[in-house]
C-alpha cells in the first residue's frame, strides 16, 4: 500500500486514468479502484503539505545567520552600554543676570533682576537615568512577545517624557507597532504611549513614554542658555523631548494659537510669555494688551509699565480695540513707506538724521510729531471663544492683522479652551502658523489646532505639542512653570521703576464704548467722527442715497457687516437717521446743507479747545480730552 502511495503521489493525471484502467482489467471493481486512487493520491497530498508546513515553522526560529531571543541579562548587558541623553549644562550657581538678552542701552530702566525666580530643580537627572534604563529593558522585552524584533538605538529623557529610538528589522511595518501602543503602555505601567514613525536624520522609530516623575522647568534656568539672543522678542516655552530650551521668537512665529483643556497649563503658558517679555523689553521697546475675560487671570499684570491700555474685561471693549489695532496697523504701514523701508526693525536700526532726510521733514514742528522709533505690538487674548461668540465680525480684525501685521510689529496671541470649528475657524488657523495644543478632549480637537491627532493623550500640566513655522511636525514639550508668587514679586518690583503709559486713542475708545454701550453720552456728531475715521464720509452716502442701509455701506465703502452697522448705530445715536423700521432701510432725516452746518460747528468746537464727552460717560473723569496723537 505504501508502494502505491509512492507511486501515485509521483504520476501525473494522464498516467493516474491509466494506472486506474489496468486495475480495472485486473478484476477490481471501477468505482471502488476510482475512490481507493483519489483517496491514496489525497493521503500523499496532505503528508507532502505537512512536510512543507514543519520546514516553515522550522525556518522561523532556527534560520541560518538568527540567533535565539536573547537573556535578561544579555539585554541589561546591551542596555547598561547605551548613553541616556539628557541636559545637564546648567547650574543654578551659574546664573546671573547678564545672561538674559537684552537691548544694551537701558536709558535708565532696570530690569528685574533673577533673584525673584525660583531655583531650578537638582538631582533629577540622576533619578531618571536608572528608570529609562530599567523601562528599556521592558519595552525590548515587550516587542519581543509581539514578534517585532528591534533594537533601541537611543534614549532621550527629557522633563516629561522618555523618547526610546528602535531600529526595526527589515521589512518591519510602523502600522505593527501602531496596533500595540495600548499593549506597550499596559508592559510599561504608563498611562499611554506615542509612536512618531518618522525621526528626522534617523531611520529609527520614536517611542515616547511619559516619566513617573516630572521636571519642573523653571524661567530662571532658560534664561540663561544663550538660546536668545539675536531675537526680538524671545518666549521661554519649556523644554523639548531631549531636555533642550525651547525659546520662540514671537517677530518670526509671527502669530500664536494656544489651546486646551481647564487645568491644562494653558493660562500658566501665558504667564510664561508675559513673564519672557517683561525680563527682555523696556516699556518704550513694547506695548502690551491684555484682554481677560475672566477677569483674574491678567489681574496681576495690571500695574506693568508695559500696558498700553488696561487690561480688558469686556468683549466689546476688546471687539473695538482689535479694530483700533487694524486701523494703527495701515498708519503703520504708510510711515514705513515714507520711510522707503520694508520691515520696523530696519525702521528702528534708522538714526534721526537719516530718518528726517528720507522722509524730507524741514518743519520742526512737523517733525515733532512723527514716530522716531516705532514699537512692538503684542495683543494677548485669553479665550476667543468668549471674543468670537459676543462679537462674530471681529474675525475680520484677527486675519487683517495675521495677514499683514508682522512687517509693522504688531503681533497676536490667541488662547481658546474650546478648540471647535465655529471658533478656531480655517482663515484664523491657516494664518496661524505657530500653533500650542496642551492636553485636549479628544482627537478632533487635535486635529483642528495642530492638523494632527495627538493632543488628546498629553498628560496636562503643561505637557504640550508645539507645531511652528519652521517645523510642522508637532514636538513634545514640557512648559515653564510661573508660580503666581513669582509673577507678584516681578510686577511689585516694576511698579517701583516706571508707571504704566497708556495709549490715549485707547482710553478714548474705552469711554466712547462705554457710553455706547449705555445708549448715551456718544450719540452726537462731535464725538461720533472720532470712533471711526470713515463716519464724515459715510454720512455723505446715505444723504446722497436717501435711504440709512448697511448693505449700502458696505458696497461704497468696501468694509465689513460689523462696521458698517456700527456706522449706522452712531449715526442714530447722531439723530441723523429715524428709528428702525424692521428689516426696511432708516430714514434720513437731514439734508446736505444742515450736516455741512454741522460739521463746521464741530471744527469750529476743536479749534478753540478740546472736545468734552457729556457728563456721565465715564465713571472716573466727568470730562476727557479726546486726543488723536498715536505712538
């Protein structure tokens, strides 16, 4: 029967019906010698796969040039020989106040100086070193199991998470690694993990594990890295994956996106910058505005001499200084093209003499009024999701200013705890090119600020992702830690050198939205010319036009919906125009003679003084000088 076996297994189909005839003619029965061939040639076909099947299995685990897994003790052998990198560069001994980049000529301002922050921490280097190699020999172990064989190449242990480079065998997929990130956290009793399939200058695979214990990253210690200098205006953000300073240049970003969740580190993030700006900018070199909603974020920066307005809680005041900063964004750009050049530093880098000569200025008292330096801008807004939901149309103040503002130094910060569609909208991302996710809720959220998943699985506390211009891949970072007590100790002692020098254009805007918002003491011509540079003209279409429409307004003047119904609102509030008539067009209720009357009355007004707002507009001051004199 074997022989048969053998013999039928080794036959082709021709030779198998011909083998089954003569068996046939023997004597056998048909049928019978048809099933006892199927069923021999079936029988040899399946020892054959069998035989092909253990030669497989076989190869698997004993092919020639692969050893078998190695030993605990040879992976601690390996591992005890791979450095782990960290920063350890900087003493507290070494820290002084020298370091910090600053203009050269004070003109008498004194900075604060470093003794008010807080000492870095010590020791943590030593503490880390021995857990990433330990957690290297778990996750080595770990790929293991799940058939991936790699080996880890380096090991970066920075303040908040632990990087693990893996050189993957050839022909080894990432997606592998992908499907078992929640099986390696589980091995590394970690609350998740991140796999970056893509390490620039290296062909390894990034793990990120997040340490047991975290590094507290202190202003003190990055000020003194030398990672600033050269820049306008630096950011001390933290540090990154590998323990280096991460120092932004806010004149390069040139805009800023900050998102996450309550308890995130978001508004510490903040404090952060301010804190950056204040150790490196006189007040002459920049002018801050703050707008908090929440009213006790900010409050401890009320008494900087950096202001140049108060800090702003209501979102119509800050609706109306966004518009303000678009209208000093074009006056701006017309003096620097009187200047012939191209940016405000090279403005700035201009002496007096060249200035004057360029901008052919023989009159001294013309030339008493024009800017001689030209400072930096920097609008600090804590949640734009309060801004863009009381104030729909000041979209169109934030991407005017995105999109051209950096060439004149006026720059945006904007910090949402609500990272949705309808508030983070295409046109504000997309000018927005350095972007800040701390911890999120969820992985659309991640998407919408960094256009990358990611964010939901930061640990909060000032873990963050930080996307720039200059590298789109997001990098994970540790942010600096500002105590409160540190900021109070700062802003105390800048009170005691220099007073707060507000913008007067700023605090007229203040009263007039003030009264504004009242229903009384800015409804009159005199005053109404002032809010908007364009009501004179404005007034002009609707006497031609007959008719007080805002799609009118819009059309001749080329403005937005929010200005031209702001337009029509003083012009009411003027008693130019009649009351509403519901969706119909306001009646006109002046003539061209009697608003050319008007309007001379008003000059005539500003020639012999000043112009008052009525009593009760403000609750400080019964009478404010409305001045027109900018930076």
């Amino acid at each position: 029967m074997d022989d048969s076996k053998k013999a039928l297994s080794q036959i082709s189909h021709d030779e198998l019906l011909r083998e089954l005839k003569r068996r046939a003619e023997s004597g056998g029965s048909p049928d019978q010698t048809v099933a006892l061939g199927r069923l021999d040639r079936l029988e040899a076909l399946v020892e054959r796969l069998c035989t092909l099947m253990s030669g497989l299995i076989s190869a698997s685990f004993a092919a020639p040039g692969r050893s078998a897994p190695p030993s605990d003790e040879e992976l601690r052998a390996r591992l005890a020989k791979l450095p782990v990198k960290m920063n350890t560069k900087t003493a507290s001994a070494q820290l002084s106040d020298a370091d910090v980049p600053r203009t050269p000529d004070y003109s008498g301002y004194q900075f604060p100086t470093l003794d008010l922050l807080d000492e870095p921490e010590g020791n943590y280097s030593e503490k880390a070193a021995q857990v990433a190699q330990d957690q290297a020999l778990v996750l080595t172990k770990t790929l293991n199991t799940y058939g991936i064989n790699g080996e880890i190449s380096e090991i970066e242990c920075g303040p908040v998470v632990t990087v693990y480079s893996v050189e993957l065998e050839a022909g080894t997929r990432v997606a592998r690694l992908e499907t078992i990130a929640k099986d390696i956290a589980r091995a590394l009793t970690a609350p998740n993990v991140r796999i970056i399939p893509n390490m620039a200058g290296s062909t390894a695979v990034g793990i990120e594990v997040p340490n047991k214990v975290k590094e507290k990253v202190r202003l003190k210690e990055l000020m003194s890295g030398g990672q600033a200098q050269g820049m306008m205006l630096p950011m001390f953000m933290g540090k990154d994956s590998s323990g280096e300073p991460l120092v932004l240049d806010l004149a390069k970003m040139p805009h800023m996106l900050i998102a996450g969740t309550t308890g995130s580190g978001k508004s510490v993030c903040m404090n952060t910058i301010i804190m950056s700006f204040l150790y490196t900018k006189r007040p002459d070199e920049l002018k801050l505005v703050l707008v908090d909603p929440k009213m006790v974020e900010m409050a401890m920066f009320a008494d900087i001499p950096h202001l140049a307005c108060p800090v702003v809680t209501e979102m119509g005041k800050a609706a109306a200084i966004l518009e303000w900063a678009v209208t000093k964004m074009e006056e701006r750009y017309e003096l620097l093209k009187e200047a012939g050049v191209r940016d405000i530093k090279t403005f700035n880098a201009m002496g007096e003499d060249e200035l004057r000569a360029q901008m052919n200025v023989t009159d001294d008292a013309e030339w008493a009024r024009v800017m001689k330096k030209m400072p930096y801008m920097v609008f600090v807004i804590d949640e734009l999701a309060d801004l863009m939901m009381t104030n729909k149309e000041v979209e169109q103040s934030i991407v005017r200013i995105a999109q051209k503002a950096r060439a004149v130094g006026i720059h945006l910060i904007l910090a949402t705890q609500r990272p949705q569609a309808t508030v983070v909208t295409g046109l504000i991302k997309s000018n927005m090119p350095c972007r800040v996710a701390f911890k999120v809720a969820s992985g659309t959220d991640s998407r919408i600020v960094l256009d990358q998943k990611g964010a939901e699985l930061l640990l909060g506390q000032g873990d963050m992702l930080v996307v720039t211009p200059s590298k789109t891949d997001a990098s994970r970072c540790q942010g600096t830690l500002v105590d409160d007590r540190e900021a109070r100790g700062v802003v105390k002692f800048l009170k005691t050198v220099a007073a707060p020098n507000f913008e007067r254009q700023l605090l007229t805007l203040r009263a007039a939205n003030k009264g504004e918002g009242d229903g009384e003491g800015s409804g009159d011509a005199a005053n109404a010319h002032k809010q908007d540079t364009l009501f004179d003209q404005a007034v002009e279409i609707m006497i031609e036009s007959g008719r007080g429409s805002v799609s009118l307004l819009q059309r001749r003047l080329a403005i937005g919906y929010g200005r031209a119904s702001r337009l029509v609102d003083l012009m009411g509030q003027a008693g130019l125009l009649g009351e509403h008539k519901g969706s119909q067009a306001r009646e006109v209720i002046v003539s061209m003679e009697e608003w050319q009357r008007m309007k001379e009355l008003r000059d005539q007004q500003e020639r012999e003084g000043t112009v008052f707002e009525r009593p009760g507009d403000s609750d400080d001051d019964a009478l404010r000088m409305h001045d027109e004199e900018g930076y």
